[in-house]
C-alpha cells in the first residue's frame, strides 16, 4: 500500500542537500503541473535538506500554493489552438521567439541552480525542441541526472510513434536520460508500446505506480451529501458539463446535488451560459471557477463524475471514490484508453459515446447507479498507488550515484 504525499519509503536514509528541478512545458491544462508539483513536495518532505524548482508554461500556476523549499519559474505562455498550432501569449513576440525566449530562460535556470537531479515531464525535448541546447549541456557537464516522467498513458502507440518521429523525441530519450519512469502500474498500460526504443532503453524504464494524493490545504466542503463534477483544467470540458447540467434539468429529483467546479480554462461566454442554467435549478447545482485545493472537495464526495485526466484519476483512486468517468477522444485517445482499461478492472465506471450514448438520460442513469457501484479500493486501488514512494527511492538512488 502507497505512503501518503510528502512520506518517505522505509529504509532510505536521508541524504546531502540536493537540489531538484523539474521541467513542466504547461501548453495546456493543468495536469503537468499539478504532477511536477506533487513530486517536488515528496522529494522536499522527504529530505529536510532538498529544495525544487519547477520550470513552467501554465498560466496559473501563481494560484497554486507551494511547500516551503519549493518554488517555480513562470516561463512566457503559449496557446493551442483547435488546428493543433501554437500562438505566443506574449505581445510582440511571435511562436519562434517565443520558444528561444523559453529555451534561454531554461538554460538560465539550470546553470544558475545546477541541479542533482532534472525529471522532465513528457515531452523529452520540451515544447518545440527548447531543452535540447540544456540537455546538451548538462550532458557535456555530467553532474546532473536527468529522468524522463511519463504518465500512464500518452496516446494509442501508432499516433505516438509518429509524434516522437517528427519531434527528435526517441533520438533524445536514448540520449539524454539516465532513467525512464512511468507514473502508473505495469500491469495497467505501456505508454511505451509502439515506440522504438533501443533494448538498453528500455532496461532503464521502471514503472513506478500511481501517484497518491491526500489534502494538504483544507477547504471549505457542503455539509451535505454531493456529487463533485470536475473537468480538470477545463479546456476541453463543455460537453461534459453540459450533459451533467441536461441531467439535473431532465430530472428534478435526481440526487445527490451536485459542485461543479469548471477549471481555470473553461471561461467566457461557454461559462456565462452554464452560469445561467446553474442558477436556474435552485441550488441543486452550484458552481465555482477553479479550486487549488480540490483535494478536500473530493475526500467529501459521494461520488465523481469528471473527466479522464491522469491526475483526475489519482484522485480518484486516492480519495476511494465511485467515479463515472466521460473520457475525451480528441485530440488524443489517453483518457478513453486509461478510463476503459480502469473500467476492465472494475475501478471506474465510463460513460462512452459509443457505447452507452451521449443523452441527458444516460447521464441520469449513471449518477443514480454511483451509490452501487464498488469502490476502487474494492478492486485492488490500494495496491496501485505507490508511485511517491518509488519516486523518492528511486531519486534519492540516483543522486546518490552522482
């Protein structure tokens, strides 16, 4: 069974002042963040004498709170839009300018901060090939590890084949990084499959398990019982908050009420016209923006009708609750693969277009089956979420062999 957020594994003593940076390219959504931000805290609350830096793109990571030895560097946003292009957040600057601006400033941090220990979330080059002149480097300098983070699942393996092709991305993770994790379980999905990594490559993959939350900043939860309805950041969100909104107006006496938590990116006229429905149904819905700590709104539920999202997912896991989960399938397959393979194993149930329809009624249908359903706990979560404490075994090793 996994340690809480922040602990440590039995057995590893703790170190020398090591310094870790972790690079989180933030184009979208929150999900990189908030799973850079999660590690940093283990890594820090494990070891009194290490601090973390986060190098991100997210545009609101100055809403979140942050442990005391971890800081981040707010890097100059961009914007993805719908045809899959970037678009600069900052006047005058065009998307290569931009990315330069980015790739300096990296390359600032790190030499300025050197690092034991740089762990790059996803993406092996960055955003548009910006860490390859900082990889360069810390490779011809050789004091610094540097790990390559995935998540459980990154697309269906043809499409993500032919994204690393097209980025260097294969070329640099044989390259630059001394090890390969994985924030999920073997025996759930290979985010890897598909991908032609050397066999020496692979020998450097581990898999670490899910990435456990608990609630560290307490907020404020309804005294009475709800159904916490989150899109994660929010972005690509609408037609999972509208079905949830046609469900409570279809049916006036569907129960729990629900808390509806739109995310930072859902805004402007899409969340002006929920906000008027919402107010419509007296109460039975209410709704806020965005929660930094959504922890404690999720350790409160009855249950969680969200979307597929890795760290939605943890939370899921983490806080053992009954979840309907209404993957996305554009741009990419992630979340149907990880919500249906979830769904295999009995810890979630998933809404598929496909499969089950799209309809205000089915909607209905599987909110009043969540008191039912089993928890994930009852299908073996526990087991699934040691992933904090392989991280911190796993740096604390890997420094240690600078």
């Amino acid at each position: 069974m996994g340690a809480a957020e922040g602990s440590g594994p039995e057995g590893v003593e703790k170190g020398p002042p090591q310094r870790v940076m972790l690079y989180s390219h933030d184009t979208f959504g929150l999900g990189h963040l908030r799973r850079s931000r999660a590690l940093a805290s283990a890594l820090t609350a494990y070891n009194p004498n290490a601090s973390a830096i986060i190098l991100t793109g997210s545009p609101v990571a100055g809403r979140f709170t942050f442990p005391e030895k971890v800081d981040h560097v707010r890097l100059p946003g961009v914007t993805k839009l719908p045809d899959g292009t970037y678009v600069s957040q900052t006047l005058g600057l065009d998307i290569d300018q931009t990315t330069n601006l980015r790739s300096g400033l990296i390359q600032t941090a790190v030499e300025q901060y050197e690092p034991d220990l740089l762990i790059v979330d996803k993406e092996p080059t960055g955003f548009r090939g910006e860490l390859l002149p900082t990889l360069e480097w810390l490779t011809d300098r050789g004091t610094t590890r540097c790990v390559l983070g995935l998540r459980d699942v990154l697309d269906e393996p043809t499409v993500l084949a032919a994204e690393w092709e097209r980025k260097g991305a294969t070329i640099a993770t044989e390259r630059f990084y001394d090890q390969i994790w994985v924030y999920g379980p073997r025996s759930i999905y290979d985010p890897t499959q598909g991908l032609p990594l050397s066999k020496e490559t692979r020998a450097r993959i581990h898999w670490t398990g899910y990435l456990r939350r608990e609630v560290t900043d307490v907020a404020e939860t309804p005294d009475t019982p709800y159904v916490l309805i989150t899109p994660g950041g929010g972005g690509d969100g609408k037609a999972m908050v509208d079905l949830v909104l046609e469900a409570y107006e279809l049916d006036p006496s569907l129960q729990p009420n629900a808390v509806l938590v739109y995310g930072p990116f859902l805004s402007g006229e899409v969340r002006e016209g929920f906000e008027a429905r919402v107010a419509k149904l007296d109460g039975r819905v209410t709704a806020v923006g965005f929660e930094s700590r959504i922890e404690s709104l999720f350790a409160g539920a009855e249950g969680v009708v969200c979307m597929g999202g890795y760290n939605t997912f943890c939370e899921v896991l983490s806080f053992d609750k009954r979840a309907v989960i209404v993957p996305r399938t554009i741009p990419r397959l992630e979340q149907w693969i990880r919500a249906s393979r979830a769904e295999e194993l009995g810890l979630v149930r998933m809404l598929d277009e496909d499969r089950d329809g799209m309809t205000p009624q089915t909607m209905v249908d599987f909110i009043r089956a969540l008191p039912t359903q089993q928890k994930p706990s009852e299908a073996g979560a526990n087991g699934l979420l040691d992933g904090l404490d392989v991280v911190v075994a796993r740096a604390t090793a890997l420094m240690a062999e600078k």
